[in-house]
C-alpha cells in the first residue's frame, strides 16, 4: 500500500504538473472546466513538491490539450509540465514555454489603448519571464502577473 498517494493515477488523460500554487483554479478556467466537456478533473492544491517546496496538480480524463491552451497555461504556471497519460502510462511529457510575444491571448489592461478602439489584435512583447511582464506592443503598458491572471 502507497501511504503518499493523495489522488489516483488517471487510465487516459492529461496531468498538469508542477502549476504554481494557487493557480489551479485559474487553469481549470483556461480549459473552460468543468462545465467544458464533462470530463473527469481532479485538482490538488499546495501539494509538498520536492522541486518547488508546494505545487498544484490538475488532471483531465480523456482529454488532450489544444497548444493555444498550453500557451496560455505558460502565462500562469510558467514550471508547470504537460503529461499525456495513456493506459496509465506517462508516454508524453513537455515542459509549457512562454513564447517570446503573446498575441490575440490577452487584451491591454490601459483602457485607453488603441487595441480597445481600432480592430488591431492586442500583441505583447515578453520582457520578463520570471516573473512574468508583459509589455503593449502598442501603448507600452507592462502588465505584472496579477493583471494576467485576472483576465483568465
Ligand atoms: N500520473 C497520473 N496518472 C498516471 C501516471 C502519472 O496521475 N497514470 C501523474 C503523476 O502522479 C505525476 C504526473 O502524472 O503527478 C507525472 O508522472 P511521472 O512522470 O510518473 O512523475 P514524475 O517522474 O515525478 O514527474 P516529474 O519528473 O515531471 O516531476
Ligand atoms: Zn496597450
């Protein structure tokens, strides 16, 4: 008997793994679950990780992800990692990367840019990942991880 096993092994799905604390909910928001597809989800929150002291963890049954919605994972939960499990095996793991320009994802929290006005697609130019700063390609407004987050 495994006495450390807090949430079951899933047969077919998706683990995300390694999501910074505190923002499971935000990424169950990205899927658009639970109320997305009827899937199986298991979340856990601030489990003790041996890499970032705690973590959340999010399991999707019998679903894969979209890259779109890895990308915007990224934003988030910029360690977290990407396993697609099948017949209980991990058979595909990859870590989520944020790109080098986000576009189309966000809108700019300056309610007086252009992006607002004209039908241009909102870009952001990503000068810090770590933590995450997004600046407007068009206004230059920086945007800080809790202005992201609020937009999921
Ligand atoms: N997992 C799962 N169901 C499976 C297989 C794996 O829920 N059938 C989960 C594990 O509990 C873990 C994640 O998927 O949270 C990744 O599994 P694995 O690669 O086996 O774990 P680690 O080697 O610890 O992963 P890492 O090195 O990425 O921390
Ligand atoms: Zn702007």
């Amino acid at each position: 008997m495994e006495r450390d096993i807090r949430v079951k092994k899933i047969k077919d799905g998706t683990v995300i793994d390694h999501i910074t604390a505190g923002q499971a909910l935000n990424v169950l928001r990205i899927l658009n679950l639970p109320s997305g597809s009827g899937a199986t989800v298991t979340v856990a929150m601030n489990v003790p990780s041996r890499k970032a002291g705690v973590k959340d963890i999010v399991k999707v049954e019998g679903r894969e992800l979209r890259s779109e919605e890895v990308d915007r994972i990224a934003l988030l939960a910029p360690e977290a990692t990407i396993n697609i499990v099948r017949n209980y095996r991990v058979v595909e793991k990859k870590k989520v990367a944020i790109p080098q320009m986000v576009e189309g994802v966000l809108g700019c929290a300056n309610p007086n840019c252009i992006t607002h006005v004209e039908p241009v697609k909102p870009r952001f130019i990503v000068e810090s990942k770590k933590p995450i700063r997004l600046r407007c390609h068009y206004c230059e407004r920086v945007m800080c991880e809790a202005e992201i987050a609020k937009q999921f």
